[in-house]
C-alpha cells in the first residue's frame, strides 16, 4: 500500500505527464491552462500559474485548501484556481479538473456555439451535451457563477470567448473527456463546412441516452471500487 507521500508524489507525476500531453497537442500553449487533482478531502496539487505545461517539474506543482488559500508550493497559485474549486465543491464525484483552450472547441465557445448537436453517437455517449457558460473575466468570481449552474450536470463545459474546462474521477478521465470534445468540435465544424448535416433524431437519440446513462453507472461504479482497494 502506498503512502501518503508516495501517493502525492505518483499525482504530481501524472500532473506533469498530462501537462505534457496537453501541450503536445496543442491544447496549453505558452503558459495557458491549468490541471489539478484531490490530494485528500481538503486539499487539491495544482499546477503553478506562469509556468510551461512543457517544462513543468514534479516540484513545481501547489497545494491549497478548498478556499484557494496556498498550503504548500514555492510557486503561485494559479488565478483561474476559483474554477477548479467550484467543482470540487459542487461535484464530490471529481478527483481531477483540467482547464484548457484547445483551438477548435475554443472557436464554438468563441462563436456563441455550444456542442450540443446530437451529431456523433460516441460524443452523446461519453459527453452528453457540452454546454457554453456565458462569459465572465477569467480569475474573477463571475467565472466561477457562470459555470455553478452547469457543473452538477456536466463533466465538460464550454467557457464563453475563453475555453474549456472537463472534470474526471481521476486525470485520465478528465484528459479524455478534454481530447474528446476538441475531437467533437473538430466533427462538427467539418460537418458545417460539407454543408449537409443530418443530425440523430428520436429514438436513436433516446438510445443514446440509455446507453449513457448504463456507461455512467458502469463508469461510477467502477471509480467507487478502485477507491475502495485504494482505502484497502
Ligand atoms: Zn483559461
């Protein structure tokens, strides 16, 4: 069984290993984005703000309470912390949080355009519908009110003019579900550009739905019987 330590040290590992996946594709570039995962009922390792997800190090990563009060770290928190917690908060199913602006599901959110097309039979699957949270200043407390209403329901939300943001029961599942929609986006907007979309209609939609709602419940519990080996 690992320790404490040794878990937290595993986590910030994944943080630099997803960063670098993130940025490789495109996802963060300069500084942009940021990841975090539960450490323990009250505390979240985030990335630090100003940094490449690129060059990122295992010991660069910072602790802070639910509050957003920095715990642990030499470097800063990250001012778009507030979102994470959010979901922290409202989603006690969340383990992980990855925000980023990967550039075509950035350009829906940048249209007014949310991805909720039933277009793709796997994205209605894995995604359901990706909303659009109207905009607000990123770092502000208007960010996070424009997404309160949406995280209960949805594990991945479009932010108005500025990205996206996917939460998981661990990093992997946010990453997915991050690669997932820009995928979808990259769909849709090719569907567009052809100029015929035929969209899924009744009862293919509702079996969608069904089929969705067993993968959640499949997913959940499978997340539920990892947590517990891990408590031993
Ligand atoms: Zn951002």
């Amino acid at each position: 069984m690992a320790s404490g330590e040794e878990m937290e040290w595993e986590l910030r590992r994944s943080l630099v290993r997803f960063g670098r996946m993130l940025y490789r594709l495109g996802f963060m570039p300069g500084t942009s984005g940021n990841l975090s995962v539960r450490l323990d009922e009250e505390r979240i390792l985030a990335t630090p703000t100003g940094r490449s997800k690129f060059l990122l190090r295992s010991e660069d990563m910072v602790i802070v309470d639910l509050d957003g009060r920095q715990l642990a770290g030499t470097r800063k928190v990250t001012s778009e912390i507030g979102m994470h917690l959010a979901i922290y908060r409202l989603r006690p199913d969340a383990d992980a949080v990855i925000h980023s602006h990967p550039p075509i599901a950035t350009g829906f959110a940048c249209s007014g355009r949310p991805l909720d097309e039933p277009l793709c039979s796997e994205a209605i699957m894995t995604l359901g519908v990706v909303p659009l949270a109207p905009y607000a200043t990123t770092g502000t407390h208007g960010l996070v009110e424009s997404l309160e209403p949406l995280i209960p329901h949805h594990s991945a939300i479009l932010l108005a003019n500025h990205g996206a943001v996917t939460c998981g029961n661990d990093l992997l599942d946010a990453f997915l579900k991050m690669e997932t929609v820009e995928h979808f986006a990259h769909i849709c907007l090719v569907a567009h550009q052809l100029g015929s979309v035929r969209l899924l209609e009744g009862h293919a939609i509702d079996q969608l739905h069904e089929a969705r709602a067993r993968y959640l419940a499949g997913a959940h519990q499978g997340g539920r019987m990892v947590r517990q080996m891990v408590a031993g």
